[in-house]
C-alpha cells in the first residue's frame, strides 16, 4: 500500500512539471492550495499584514505531520495530505493569535477532527465538522488567546471580485454552488430586511458588511467543504439556510465576532441526520486511482445503487 502511495506522489510531481494546467485539473484541492495562497500572498504584500512567518511555518508543520500520523494509522491515503495544507492556510487566513503553540493546537485540533468526529455511512465514515471550522472554535474557546479577525482585510473592490471568482472556480469543480448560493442569500436577505427595511439604515452600510474578506472566505471556501456537508443537494440547501438563519441571530442580536463561523460549529452535527434522512453517494476528492481503503466517486455510487437496490428490495 505505502510503495503504490509513493509511486502515486511521485506521479503527481511529474504532471505539475510536465503540465501545470493538467496538474490544476486533476484534483480540486489544487485549486483551493493554490487560491489560498494568492489571498495570503496578496494580504501579505498588498494589504501589509503584519504576519509571523514562523507562526505560519508551525501552522504547516503541524497541519502535515498531524495528517501524516493519523493517516498512517488509518487508511495510508497520503494525497489526504493536500487536505492538510488547505486547512494551513486556512487558519494562517482567519485566525490570529500572538503565541505560536496556540496556532499549533489549532492545526491539530482541526486535522483530529477528521478522524475522531465521524460517524458511519453506506461507503464507511465520513466526518461532519469542517476541520478548519473545528480548529479554530474550539481553540478560541480552550486558549482564550486567539481570535478572528475580520478587519484585517478591508473592502478592496479587486479583492472581493478575486475572492468571488477565485471561489466559484473552486465551487463548479466539487459542485456545492448551492451550499454557497443558499447561506449567502438567506443572510443578505435577512440582513438587508433588518437594516435597511426595518431599522431605515442606508444602503451602504449594509453593502459593507458583505466585503469583508472574512465573510467571502467563508462562503466560498469553508462551508462548502464537500466532504463535511450534507451529500445530498436538498439537504444542503436547508442545512445552509440553517447556518445562515444562526450566524444573522449571533450577529444582528448577540453581536459576535466571527457569527458565520459559529454558525456553522454549531449547525455541523445536523450532517449526520440530514445524510441518515437523504440518502447520497459521499464525495471523494480525485484522483479516482487512490490506492486507499475508501471508494472514489464512481465506485462510491455503485455502493449506494446496490444499498438503494436492497433497501427497496426488501421493502
């Protein structure tokens, strides 16, 4: 199993040489690795962030080394470790604190999260918090010491248009679109209804709201981890409008820091009911040639043909 994942590595590394574009396309996850590192890039070099290098190494040492041991012990699947880097660059992305072991409990605590919280499924497990999600909750809540930063990223017309078009490539690649689409509809809809409608605001403060590169990053890029969402689409609609409804209350009325990513803490462990109601295949991330103990995604929904097939036949 580990020779086949290293010929797998191997072979990846060519076709980045050979074809970056290639490369791009055959697995979703490049694209996010990639994105996330312009919005780095560009708030490092265009917005002045004032940012610890060595934080950001430890974040990446930890993510990686978190999902190598874990991984090692599970399913061998080393392409998983690209999931890690995204979730690196995630937290490197929205959360802040000033003490590098802090950072480095988040990394680990979002990789955990993968393996600990799962729950079983036709093809195996799946996991139901988004691991970035995870990590950074729980280590605001355990350190006392971190925070999100929503400010750092001003309202730069260009950033949002880069963060908007950027996500939506990403969105078409693992089709949750309609996770995007419903959470930020529902919450401009029921913001706009209550600033402007009711409390008579003007319109540019509620257009405001909705530049922050905090917010866009969220929409496009963490509630629509296709792994940890709901699998069917109708499922994932109502369970986007579920964290959009919370994160406008902890907002509008609690007035929290960060509502959106609250939100969907909370509203995570719904998965497991709405994937138990609305029977789906689970998405698999590509390649298809994955030498490890979980299905790709056609073989994943042969499973759930002959699932449906023996459910009804013994109906």
């Amino acid at each position: 199993m580990e020779t086949i994942s290293l010929k797998t590595n191997r072979s990846s590394f060519e076709e980045v040489m050979s074809s970056p574009i290639k490369w791009l396309n055959s697995d979703p996850r490049h694209y996010q690795i990639s994105f996330l590192g312009i919005f780095l890039f560009y708030g490092i070099e265009d917005l002045n962030w004032e940012m610890n290098w060595l934080n950001i190494a430890a974040t990446l040492a930890a993510s990686l080394l978190t999902q190598f041991l874990f991984t090692w012990f599970t399913n061998k699947n080393y392409q998983s470790l690209k999931s890690a880097i995204i979730s690196a660059l995630s937290l490197t992305l929205l959360l802040k604190t000033n003490l590098i072991l802090v950072i480095m409990l988040a990394a680990f605590l979002s990789i955990a999260s993968k393996f600990i919280f799962t729950f079983k499924i036709v093809e195996g497990k799946k996991h139901f918090f988004n691991p970035t999600n995870f990590g950074i909750i729980l280590t605001i809540l355990i350190t006392g010491n971190a925070w999100i930063s929503p400010g750092q990223w001003g309202s730069n017309a260009l950033l949002v248009f880069g963060i908007g078009i950027l996500g939506l490539a990403v969105l078409i690649k693992v089709k949750r679109l309609d996770v995007a689409l419903a959470f930020f509809i529902t919450f401009c809809l029921l913001n706009f209804t209550r600033s402007v409608l009711i409390l008579g605001w003007q319109t540019d403060f509620f257009l405001h709201q909705f530049t922050s590169g905090t917010l866009l990053l969220f929409t496009f890029f963490m509630i629509t981890d296709p792994v940890s969402t709901p699998s069917h689409s109708k499922a994932r609609i109502v369970w986007a409008v579920l964290v959009a409804m919370l994160a406008f209350y902890l907002s509008a009325y609690e007035f929290v820091n960060g509502a959106p990513l609250w939100a969907l803490f909370f509203i995570s462990p719904t998965t497991i009911l709405f994937d138990k109601i609305f029977l789906h295949p689970k998405f698999y991330w590509g390649p298809t040639n994955l030498p490890t103990k979980e299905a790709p995604n056609a073989q994943a929904t042969q499973i759930s043909k002959t699932f449906f097939t023996l459910k009804n036949q013994s109906i």
